[in-house]
C-alpha cells in the first residue's frame, strides 16, 4: 500500500471521527444536558420566548409556557433587579411568583425548577407547581399578581416594583 492511501484513509478516518463527535455534541446540547454550563440571562431568555414588555406591563406569550418549564425573568426597576417567575402549572392555570420568599429571600438564590415542582435554592424545600402564586408565607416563593389577557399573560410593573425589599442587588 503506498503512503498516500494510507494517509487518505487516516484523513476520512479522522474526518469521520469528528463528524461523529459533533453529532454527540449536538444530541447531547439538544437533550439539555449543558443547560447550567451555558445558562442564558434573564435578558435573552426573555427576548428568545417573545416577552414584551410595555411602559406599565410586562406581557409573556401564553405559547412560551405551555411547555410547563418555568420562565424566570428580571426587571430593573429603582437600580435594583428583581427576579420573578411564570409558568404553566399542571392543572393548566397559568401562575407568577417572586423568585423568592419571606424566609430565604435574604440570600437572594431563589428557586429552580425540577419537573412539576419548584424548589428552593437555599433550603430545598419543594413545591408543587399548583401551589405557585396561590399560597405565601414560610418558604413559598412570594405570590405576583397576573392576569390572561388574550394570548398574553399579563404582569404589571407596579406589582413587580411591589416585591423590591425581597431583592437587596444582584444574584452570584
């Protein structure tokens, strides 16, 4: 065999190894597994799921949060950003929260979501998703009034302003 078939069969030999390492890659990004190694902001989740926001409204496309995934937002408002949530709960009632609570609101972490519940970042108390925005107090993330307006779910600015003492400054 002369040097140049084998160096042909060396090249598709690496070129087809690559080929199989960006389809991993790819499958593997697809199924969300690098999700927390490439978080997007506030900021560009907003924007990628349509969220608009007028001058007295924040207003979040119903089709964003059909999915049942928790979008979770931040408003700036008075210097300081305050984080809040929005989702679709599975008995279909679209719902908004603080991303916070009366108790662990002082270390500014928040909450995650895990399937159907939400789950306090400083605690790990858990909540099912049906809960979210109908019970406060204790550990629960802190209710955010809302309303269906269309094909909109509607939150207004001055609610958000509301729960700035839950939000000393930015989050780590």
């Amino acid at each position: 065999m002369s040097g140049k078939v084998k160096r042909n069969g060396k090249i598709r030999g690496a070129v087809a190894a690559g080929i199989l390492l960006l389809a991993g890659f790819t499958a593997v990004a697809q199924a969300g597994w690098f999700d927390g190694v490439f978080k997007k902001s506030p900021a560009e989740i907003a924007k990628s799921a349509g969220v608009v926001e007028t001058a007295d409204a924040v207003k979040i496309p119903l089709k964003a949060l059909d999915s049942g995934k928790a979008l979770f937002l931040q408003a700036e408002m008075g210097g300081r950003p305050l984080y809040y949530f929005a989702l679709k709960s599975s008995d279909g009632a679209y719902r908004t929260a603080f991303d916070a609570c009366d108790v662990c609101f002082r270390t500014n972490r928040g909450y995650r979501q895990e399937g159907n519940r939400i789950v306090c970042n400083k605690c790990g108390q858990a909540f099912p998703s049906v809960r979210i925005g109908e019970i406060k107090g204790g550990c629960n993330p802190h209710p955010l009034a809302r309303k269906v307006e269309g094909q909109y779910l509607v939150i207004q600015k001055g609610d958000i302003a509301a729960g700035k003492n839950y939000f000393a400054g930015n989050r780590s």
